[in-house]
C-alpha cells in the first residue's frame, strides 16, 4: 500500500473518531442528564392555566411529611365538588398549580363572598380589619352556570392534614371553590415560571 493509500485511509479512521467524539458523546451525555434528572424527584410541567402564570415550570416531588410555608407554589391532586364534575370546567387527570394560602392553625373567615385567613378566632370576627383576604368567590362558573354550595367558613380552624390553596385569578379554581385540599394531595413544590 503506498504512503498516500495509508494517510488517507488513516485520515478517514481519524474523520469517524471526531464524528463518535462529536456527535455520539454529546448525545450520550444528554441520555446520561435525562436520565439522571428523571431519576431524582424532579419533572418539568407546564401551567396551562392562568391561575399563576402560564408556562413551563419545575416541580419537586415532595415527601408527605414536608413541611409547607404560606408563600409555597404547589402541585396537586384537586378536590372536584360534587358541583363541578361533568360541567367541562375541570380535568380531573392533571396537577393542578396554585398558592398556599393558609395553613394549619389559621383561622378561615368567609365575609361578603369573600375568604379571610386569620390569625386567631378573636380576628375572624372582623375580618376587615385582621385578616388577610385570600379570594372572593364568584356566583357563576365559567359557563354561566350558577355554582351551589359555595364552601363557607365561620371562624374555622384549619386542622392538621389541610391546608386553603388559593391564586391571583378571579376565576381560579382553587379553595374557594374546593374548599380545604387534604395534605397528602399534594405532589410537589413548583418553581418558575422558567419561561
């Protein structure tokens, strides 16, 4: 074989080394990080909603007994009423994203449609003046439709294992539509919106 046949053949074994080293490598890293971010308790979900802002957020599975904070985003199994179910309004199927607007140990106050979160019951009975509002509730779905039962709280203290979600949309539907979301329904804290 002649010094010309060996450096091009040689050439071309080297071309097929820089094509592994620069198209299989990066990819076997993305595999590797993918796999390794699906591995620890993290998921990528977008918020389709505007209850918070809608976009793609992170969400960190949770372990039951984490504690939550009042400022946490969260993810989510809903509570449907009764009222809601086969309206179209709610998909019963996904997370749902929203605030924690209160936690054990507050006390709920409902005045003129409009929930309160307080902190002692001696608060509750003036709403207007202690406590923080948390959403007014509206009399009609999406759809027009009138919503019975509207959750209603005098002077409630929230047990252990709940807790009001709530968001910045009127039209949320979230505690004052659901009322008190059980503890273990939660899934995870969200972060973002990432964009």
């Amino acid at each position: 074989m002649s010094a010309l046949a060996r450096e091009g053949a040689g050439g071309r074994g080297l071309d097929v080394r820089r094509l592994v080293l620069g198209v299989a490598l990066p990819v076997g890293a993305c595999a590797l990080l993918i796999a390794l971010f699906l591995a620890q308790p993290y998921r990528i979900l977008y918020v389709t909603t505007p209850s918070i802002p809608t976009g793609w957020y992170v969400m960190k599975q949770i372990a039951p007994d984490h504690e939550l904070s009042a400022s946490d985003s969260i993810a989510y199994r809903p509570v449907i009423p009764e009222w809601a179910r086969g309206r179209g309004i709610v998909n019963e199927s996904v997370v749902f994203a929203k605030r924690v607007g209160a936690l054990p140990g507050a006390w709920l106050q409902t005045h003129e449609h409009t929930h309160f979160a307080c902190e002692s019951r001696a608060h509750a009975r003036d709403p207007l003046r202690h406590c923080r509002a948390l959403g007014r509730m509206l009399s009609h779905d999406i759809q027009g439709q009138e919503i019975p039962d509207l959750p209603a709280f005098e002077a409630l203290e929230i047990k252990p294992g709940f807790l009001y979600v709530t968001a910045e949309h009127p039209r949320s539907f979230d505690s004052r539509y659901q009322g008190l979301i059980p503890r273990e329904r939660v899934v995870g804290l969200i972060y973002g919106p990432l964009w």
